[in-house]
C-alpha cells in the first residue's frame, strides 16, 4: 500500500512538472521554470524515497533530502528573483 502511494506521489509530481515546463516553453515566465525544476527534484526525492523504503532499502535519506532541499532552493530562488 505504501508503495503504490510512493508511486503516484512521484507520478503526480512528474506530471505537473512536465505541465509546468511546457507551460515555460509556451510563454517564457520564469517563475513557471523555476517552479517546473523545483517538481522535478521533489519527483526525484519521492522516486527516492520509493526506492529507499520498498525495493532495495539502501540508505538514501541524505540524497532524498538534498534533492528535496535542491528543489525547495531553486523555487526559493525563483521567488526572490522574480519579485526584484
């Protein structure tokens, strides 16, 4: 059960990143772009973190934060840039 929501956590997160980076392409917004990465790095924490804790359980919990914080950074980033 958890790993089927591991799963579609990473699915979702993957498609509104997709979502989001064709939107950038679109019309060329920068905060669609920064947004798009930031789901990005949080599609590849939550693969991560399905792959920590169900298939071979390694210890990732250090590479699943520093993507989570990579992500959170880079939309953190974006925000402070797009307001000057």
């Amino acid at each position: 059960m958890n790993a089927a929501l591991y799963v579609l956590t990473s699915i979702t997160m993957l498609l509104c990143a997709i979502l989001l980076l064709r939107g950038w392409s679109r019309v060329r917004r920068k905060m669609l772009l920064w947004s798009g990465l930031c789901f990005v790095l949080l599609s590849v924490a939550s693969l991560l973190k399905f792959i920590d804790l169900s298939i071979y359980k390694p210890d990732l919990y250090t590479w699943r934060l520093a993507a989570t914080a990579l992500g959170l950074a880079l939309l953190l980033y974006g925000l402070i840039w797009e307001s000057q």
